[in-house]
C-alpha cells in the first residue's frame, strides 16, 4: 500500500482509499459492484429418481390389484362380465346385477334357484316400496329378463 496526494486538497492519503478523508474528493471512479446472478441449478438428479419412484409404485399398485378387468365369459360376453363382477350370493349382489342390466330392483325380498345358474329373483321396483316384479337371472350369461 503506496502514499499518494489527495488530487484536490494534497494531503496525503492511500492509493486503496476511494475518497479523500479529509475533502471527500473521490480519488478514482467508483468501481461498479459485480454483477452476481442467480442461475437456477436444474437438479435432474432428482427429477429423474422422482420419476422412477412414482413408475415403482404404479408397477407394484398393478401388480397388486391383478388383472386390470374382468375375465371374459363366453368370448367377449359383455353380459357375463357383469356376473363376474358382482357377487350374486348376496341380495345386494343380486340388485345390483339387475340394475347393471337395465332392469329397476331397489330391494331383494326373495332368491330362488331354479336349476344350476337360472335364478328367480323378487324385487321391489322403486324406493317406496311399490311395484313388486319377479326377474329370471342367469348367472352364466349375466343377463336378467322380467318372468
């Protein structure tokens, strides 16, 4: 660090001051502060084993949940399919295979197996308790019929 005199009132003062201490005089032209910016770090580290993770869980939700539809019944027997995916040893079963199949049954009174998979099924037809209609169901095609 050099001595040098002050360019306005010739004290003397260091080469390093910016200004003066004792006029304020500047004694070089203030050198402008650098210039930082701010990049944005791309973590793709992180990205790609975030990915990996959600395409793990999905692999093994699949895997765990089996097949991702019904079996066919009786070469692609849409009507089957609805036999399979409802249990028919329940009332509730049974209703809800009836009303997949168009037909209105808001409450199961009564079962009757009729030979193998042909059922005979008694129904209240609305919420209010009116409209009693009997329903043939086949198990093995899942359709339904009014008898």
């Amino acid at each position: 660090m050099a001595l040098i005199n002050c360019q306005e009132c010739g004290k003397e003062i260091s080469d390093q001051a910016v200004s003066c201490p004792n006029c304020g005089h500047p004694q070089r032209a203030a050198e402008p502060a650098p210039i930082t910016t701010h990049e944005k770090k791309t973590n793709t580290g992180c990205a790609i084993a975030s990915a990996v993770g959600v395409c793990l869980i999905l692999v093994v939700l699949l895997a765990l949940c089996g097949k991702s539809g019904p079996e066919t019944v009786d070469k692609g027997n849409k009507q089957g399919n609805l036999a399979k995916m409802v249990n028919p040893q329940t009332n509730e079963g049974m209703a809800t295979l009836i009303n997949l199949n168009g037909c209105l049954c808001a409450k199961v009174t009564s079962v009757r197996n009729m030979s193998g998979a042909i059922y005979y099924v008694d129904c209240v037809e609305y919420r209010n308790g009116s409209g009693e209609v009997t329903y043939r169901v086949d198990l093995d095609t899942g359709t339904v019929s009014k008898r």
